[in-house]
C-alpha cells in the first residue's frame, strides 16, 4: 500500500518584530518554528478574490497539520524563497489543519535579519 504525504515540504516561520532605532522603527525577523511539515501550493482563484478585495495580492497557500501562531507580517521560509503573511485560518474542525496565506517576495523587497 502507498502512503501518501499531505505535507512533503519543509518551512519554517519567521517572526517580525519592531524595534525602535534611532528615533524610527526597524523590523527584524527571528525564527519561531523550524523545519516543520506543511504543502506549499499556488493560491486558489477563491483564495486570490478573497484578498484582492481587500487590496491584497496573495500569490500561495501554505496547509500545515502543525499549530502554529502566526501573524501578519511575518514570513514563511521555504528553501531560499520566503512569503510575507497576508492571514491565517483554520480550515479544518478541531485546529487540525492550518491554510496560511502568502505573497513571495522577491528581490530587496524583504530584508531579513537573521
């Protein structure tokens, strides 16, 4: 019998905090979850309508069965590319799986501090 693997990718999460440099304020970014299962996939047209109504460009999903605590602005790190975090939901009855709504940045449109 094949076993199948809902989740074949690994990511971690970075957290955004805001610290106050020199009379202005900085972001800076510091792992809170490592290496934990999760499936990242191209946004549904749903998924896209949803937040483009909102002014938002969502451009992946991530699902993951692993409870996380995440916010806006953070950043999912998959291999070398990263996802700034437009929102969460739990899409499962009883928390058991996790839909974590991104847009890859690309470039310099991120600087992260690790």
């Amino acid at each position: 019998m094949l076993g199948l693997n809902l989740c074949p990718h690994s990511v971690s999460l970075l957290k955004k905090y805001i610290a106050c440099v020199g009379g202005g304020q900085e972001a800076s970014y510091s792992y809170s979850y490592r290496n934990f299962p999760a499936m990242v996939a191209p946004a549904s047209s749903q998924v896209k309508l949803y937040y483009a109504q909102r002014q938002l460009t969502v451009s992946h999903s991530i699902f993951t069965g692993k409870q996380i605590a995440v916010n806006l602005g953070d950043v999912v790190q998959f291999g070398d590319r990263l996802f700034a975090v437009h929102g969460a939901q739990n899409i499962l009855e009883g928390g058991r799986l996790w839909q974590i709504d991104c847009f890859e940045v690309t470039g310099t449109e991120l600087n992260i501090q690790m």
